[in-house]
C-alpha cells in the first residue's frame, strides 16, 4: 500500500466517523427529536394507562388463587360444552 492509498484509507475513516459522531449527537440516545402533537401525546397517555388497568387486572387473577382455580373450572365447563 502506497502512502498515499495509507493517506486516502484514514481520511475516509475520520470522516465516516466524524459524520457518525455528529449523527448521533444530532439525534440522540433515543433516536431523532421529534415534536408530537399534544393530543396524540394525550391519546397515548390515555391508552397506557387502560393498558394498565387491565394489567393490574391479569396480575389479580394470576394471584388470587381461589379466583384462578374457579376461573380455570368456568373455562374447562365452557370448553365441555
């Protein structure tokens, strides 16, 4: 390799990695910034917390132990039928 290919070689990668580095920078750790609008903001804050909700509401019928053995009686008799 010539000294002057050696030249071309790490000029090519200072600036790939500078353009890296100013991408990254520009964008962020959480990608690009980008403004939403405030009722799309509200619209996903709302469907979080249903989702919520109705976690806290799998998490009770995972837990209660009578209640899940009464449950799995309903589903095998709807299942028989």
């Amino acid at each position: 390799m010539s000294f002057w290919s050696a030249m071309v070689a790490i000029v090519a990668i200072i600036a790939f990695a500078n353009v890296r580095m100013n991408r990254d920078r520009r964008h962020g750790e959480r990608g690009p910034i980008v403004d939403h609008d405030p009722a799309y903001t509200a619209s996903l804050e709302r469907e979080v917390a249903d989702l919520r909700k109705r976690l806290e509401v799998l998490e009770r019928i995972a837990t209660d132990e009578g209640e899940t053995r009464r449950l799995s009686r309903e589903i095998e008799s709807l299942r028989d039928r």
